[in-house]
C-alpha cells in the first residue's frame, strides 16, 4: 500500500536558525510506497563565532602602480611624521605594520602606533586596537579591552565598530550577553549601511532577538541587504513571500527571489527552486528543471537535495528511472543524517532496488532514522526483527 508522511516541523540549529519545513515524504517499506519531495526552507543567518573583523585599510588609493622607491619615500616621511606626534600618520604605520605593506609583519609595532593613533581620538586606530585584542594580534587575547576600544569608536560614529560591539554583546565577549544591547549597536551600524549589520536586523526582527517579533520590520532590513545582491538576504525574501510572513503570500515572488540566490550558487536557494519547480508552486511544474536545481545543490552538499535527487531518479520524474543512481543519493544525504534518506535506503535494501537485498544492512538504515523519531523506520524495524 502506498503511505504518505503528514505534515512535519524540522528543526535544524544554525546557530540561531530554525528550519522549517513543508510536507515531506517518502518511500515505505515496501516497493509501490508513495514519493513525493522533501522542501528544506530555512532561513538562514550571519553567525559569528569568533569576532573575525579585519583592520582597516590605509586611506584610499591602490599603491599597486606605484613603485618600490616611492612606497619607501612615502613610508619614511609617514614614519617621521609619526613620531611627530602626527595621529593619521600613527594610524597608518600601524596598518603598514599589521598588513606587512612596505614592512616586515609586526603585531607589537603595530600595537604601539595604533595605540599612539587610538589615545589621540583616531577612530580607525580604536577599530584595530579592538580587534588586535580580540584576535590577539601582538599580545594575548583580551576581549574585555578589545570592547572598550571597539566602545570607543562606536561612541566616535565608527561603524565597523558599532557592528562589532553588537556581535560582542551576541555573543557574550568581554561583556555580559545581551541582545537588546546587541540590537542597539547593530541598529546604530545598519542606519549607516553596513550590510551585515542590516541582515542581523532583519534576524532580530524575525526571531524576537532584543526586540518585539515583527516579520513586516524584519523584510525591510532583509531587502536593504538583498537589493546590494546578497544571496542569503535574497533567499530569506523568497522564504517569507511563500509563507507569507511579512509580506501577502506570493509564491511567484517566492520563486523570483529564490532564482535571484540560485543564480549565485546558494545551495538552499537552489534546492528550493528544485522543490518548486518539483510541485508547481508559483511555476508551471516541470520535473526536468527540478532535476536541475536539486542536482546543482546536492552537488554542493545538500542533504535535502541530494535526498530530492534520490526522490527523483528512484521515480523516474525528469530523469530515467534509475535505482542505482537513487540508492547513490539516498546515501549521500544518510550519511549526513537525514532520517528519511535512511529510511528510503533502509527500504532500496529490503526490496534489492539499487542494491542487492540485504535485511542486516536495512536493519542498519532503518534504525538510525528511528532513533531520530522516524514513525515508518521505527514500524519497518518492529517488522524486519520479528
């Protein structure tokens, strides 16, 4: 008989990141089982575990076309302009001396000067004083002093500054976590443009981060972001017009903003508009694009696309029906732990599709995906042990 698996929430941590997903199912036990595909919408989210800023560059220009002779005049009257007392000229011996331009790589020079640059207000210093400390960078990390400088700055309008001080505060380094404190120094980032700092608004907005849940104020910041063509920007806006969250439902649109991701190369973006195409939302159905997209996210990794590739080659929708090549990605995507991949290739193995039978190795399949709750694996193990 065929079966089909009822609505179900996936829950995937990305960090911060809830999955969810739509109807999924699957192949049962036995050989006419119902087929259908497995939709892995996600939204997805800037996560930092390490306070990962670089410093600032020295002012504007590309030194590339000019020769050795000048680079050593230039770094000579910078030096002794420097030693002058000259802040800008401080801040920028101490960039040449964290990048290696024009000198030989000195974190504790490089130290010194932005520290002479930073205690004189330059906000640049300041900025890379905080994240030497947070790195370590010609001394021991110190997150506690890494803050105050990168404080000092953000009091000064520095916005690389104001985004990190949020991430500090997210993540609890060298300041108590707080996420409303987080919120405030993102906001203060995103207000003068700073990308990421944006796209962490649209989190916060949307997961009830440090301020009240509000989807409509979490799509305007997604779609700052998203107009300077960030792909996971794009993608979130596709998962918000499908589930209309924020937005009237709009699966078109949907699609429109997944194909925008998808032409960049983001995987989820890519297996999403697979599953559209697969189902005919917000597309006219089309199995042959569906093979397309799930098969260019799969190859990247996917776990829900290689088990939507499995899906469709053990069908034969938008391909040749090919049990190898289903058991192939069925696989592919078990091992990464997804239980319904284990639980198809647990059935490939009991029926001898794709592979030759074997009822220890479906046993095998069948109880990875029960131990994560699987209702079918756990009945197909009851029976297979009897």
């Amino acid at each position: 008989m065929r079966n089909s698996l009822t609505l179900r929430l996936l829950l995937l941590t990305y960090g911060l990141m809830v999955q969810l997903s739509c109807p999924a199912q699957e192949r049962t036990a036995t050989k006419d089982d119902r087929r259908m595909v497995l939709n892995p919408d996600k939204s997805r989210y800037y996560i930092s575990n390490e306070i990962s800023g670089i410093v600032e560059s020295v002012a504007e220009g590309n030194s590339d076309n000019q020769n050795a002779d000048r680079e050593i005049f230039d770094l000579i009257q910078m030096r002794q302009a420097a030693e002058r007392g000259d802040a800008k000229a401080q801040y920028s011996l101490g960039v040449a001396y964290f990048k290696g331009k024009g000198v030989q790589k000195n974190y504790t020079e490089a130290v010194k000067w932005s520290l002479k640059a930073a205690e004189q207000g330059n906000t640049k210093a300041q900025y890379n004083l905080g994240v030497a400390c947070f790195h370590g960078d010609g001394e021991k990390k110190n997150y506690s002093e890494g803050v105050e400088w990168f404080r000092k700055a953000a009091g000064n309008n520095n916005v690389k500054a104001q985004y990190y001080l949020g991430i500090a505060y997210s993540l609890g380094r060298g300041v108590e976590r707080s996420e409303t404190e987080a919120v405030k120094w993102f906001q203060k980032a995103a207000e003068q443009g700073h990308a990421e700092a944006q796209f962490k608004m649209g989190n916060a907005y949307y997961n009830s981060q440090g301020v009240e849940q509000n989807y409509t104020e979490g799509m305007q910041w997604y779609r700052r972001v998203a107009d300077q063509g960030d792909a996971t920007a794009q993608f979130n806006i596709g998962l918000a017009y499908m589930h209309g969250r924020g937005v009237e439902k709009n699966e078109k649109e949907a699609v429109k903003w997944y194909r925008l991701a998808a032409d960049q190369g983001d995987a989820d973006a890519q297996s999403n508009l697979g599953n559209a195409y697969y189902t005919g939302q917000g597309v006219e159905r089309n199995y042959t694009e569906a093979v397309k997209w799930f098969k260019k996210a799969a190859e990247q990794g996917d776990a829900k696309a290689q088990y939507n590739l499995g899906i469709v080659y053990d069908a034969g929708h938008g391909v040749e029906q090919n049990y190898t090549e289903a058991v192939k990605w069925y696989r592919q995507a078990a091992v990464q732990g997804l239980a319904e991949a284990q639980f198809n290739l647990g059935s490939c193995y009991i029926n001898g599709e794709g592979v030759e039978k074997n009822k220890k190795e479906a046993a095998n399949w069948f109880r990875r995906a029960a131990d994560q709750g699987h209702k079918n694996a756990i009945e197909a193990l009851r029976k297979i042990q009897k």
